[in-house]
C-alpha cells in the first residue's frame, strides 16, 4: 500500500472513489484506482440503515475498515476513512484505524452529533479546539506517512473567510491536507489551493451545495484529491430498487439478466477459480 504522500509525488490529482464494502472495494480496483475512500455516510446507510447522523462508532468504522484492508488483493489500493469528529477520542481513532490498515484519515469541525456536510444546520467547533484535535491527532500516529486531513465545514455556517482562517490555522496545527467541504464555486476552490501550503481535497459528492467540477478542472486549479463518497453507492440502490420493483411486478428476472452481473464476472472479481484450486489441492 503507497501512502498518500507517494500518490501525490505521483499524480498531478489524486482521484478517490467511495467504496461501500469490500466488494465495491474490488470493482473500483479492478477499474484502475489507486485509492479508495469510505465514507461515514456510506457506512451508517448501507451497513446499518440508518442516517450520517453521528449513529455509527469507531468500532463500526474500523470493523469496516478492516473488512475492506483484509483482503489481499486490495493491498495495493490506499484507502482513506471517514473519521468524523473524531468519535470523542482523536487519538484512539488515530492509532486503531492506522492500525486497521486504513492509510490516512480525515477528522471534521462540526459539532458532535455531527451532520451530513452538504445540509443546513450545522455546527461547528472553535478553531482552536479543532487545531487541537489535529495536533493530538499527528502525535497519536505510529507511521509519519500515516496522512491526516482537516476538514473545514463553516463555509454554509460562518462564510467563505472564515472557512479559509479555519484551514490557515489547521494548517499550522500540522494538517497533511485541507478537506474543504461545501465549497459553492470553482473559483473558492481555487483560492483556498492558492492560500495554503499543504494539499486540497474537494468532495464531488451528488446533489449537494457544491457545482458539479470535473477532475480535469480540479486539476487546472491545483486542488489535489477529489473523492466521490457515495457515487457508486446511489447508482447501486437505484438499480436494486429497479431490481425489486421489476420482480413484484413480473414475477420473473428474465428482462433484467442482461443488466445483471454473471456468474462468472462475480468469481472472476472474488479470484474464486484460483482459491477452489487451493482448497482441491489441499483436499488431496
């Protein structure tokens, strides 16, 4: 697994997909990425059924976490963990998700119970309190790779200014990168990659209060990451919904099997025809 800092002397722009389980874990490796992201919101929606609402704890994150790092051919895929606010204990969180084989990690700002960063009503913490989070946060890790990112979410509470003051500071408290969460333009993004040192990562997740911006734009501004948190993971309810819907209506499957994963893609993507090797040749 390459730490992120090796990703970024690598790659102009650093492109993070979310991955829900392990399975899409696979899928989004298979597709070429080098980096995976699990977000809170996919955890608490799709392990639990319940809302990115501050409901799911650390020990949900980090069996997760370990779900998706145990599996060896995703070794080579660098993943980074939604740590919220911290779960109360930054360094706690630090040392088991480092543990937990995750690469890096990003805490936010808010308030806990914290909320979905594109919805109104939230609340954030004092910079000084979050600095601190950030500062117990580097000396809690094992691993100076292990990378640690601060996310700003005041842009939709205290106002652009504030949001960038807010990354200044966390900056300084020893931030590896600035999560700018909510941003509403181009344009702001490119002012917060003009106003810090250290990396930018913009969230281009669906429907919320930042325009749609193409990696490729990202890129020409000098923001560094872009993650996709819940892209695949919509894409996927839909066609279920789709899939239960047709089933109640028709009783059958047959006009969907050509939009259906086979049988042989599914154990193609599992190695499952090399593991009923290892286990024939165990047997004899």
């Amino acid at each position: 697994m390459k730490s992120f800092h090796q990703l970024l002397k690598e790659q102009k722009i650093v492109v993070i997909p979310g991955a829900f389980n392990a399975a899409s874990a696979l899928l989004a490796k298979n597709a070429g990425f080098s980096a995976l992201y699990l977000s809170g919101s996919g955890i608490a929606t799709g392990c639990f059924g319940v809302p990115d609402l501050g409901i799911t704890t650390l020990d949900d994150v980090v069996t997760e976490t370990k779900r998706i790092t145990n599996i060896e051919t995703l070794n080579v895929t660098s993943l980074l963990v939604d740590a919220d606010t911290g779960f109360g204990n930054e360094t706690e969180t630090v040392r088991r998700l480092e543990s937990a084989g995750a690469a890096g990690i990003h805490l936010e700002d808010q308030v806990f119970p914290k909320r979905c960063g594109h919805r109104s009503g939230k609340e954030v913490i004092s910079p000084d309190e979050m600095a601190l989070k950030i500062q117990n946060a580097t000396r809690a890790r094992t691993n100076p790779d292990f990378f640690i990112i601060a996310r700003v979410d005041s842009r939709n509470v205290l106002g652009f200014d504030d949001a960038l003051e807010r990354a200044k500071k966390y900056q300084s408290a020893g931030a590896d990168a600035i999560f700018a969460e909510a941003l509403e333009s181009k344009d702001e993004y490119k002012r917060f990659v003009d106003s810090l040192r250290i990396p930018v990562l913009a969230n281009m997740t669906e429907f919320g209060k930042t325009p749609y911006i193409s990696v490729y734009e990202f890129e020409l501004i000098g923001v560094r990451f872009v993650i996709f948190p819940l892209t695949a993971f919509r894409r996927m309810m839909k066609a279920v919904e789709e899939v239960y819907q047709t089933l109640k209506k028709e009783g059958t499957q047959k006009s969907i099997l050509n939009n259906l994963q086979t049988r042989d893609e599914l154990y193609r993507l599992l190695n499952y025809y090399e593991m009923e090797k290892g286990l024939s040749l165990n047997k004899d």
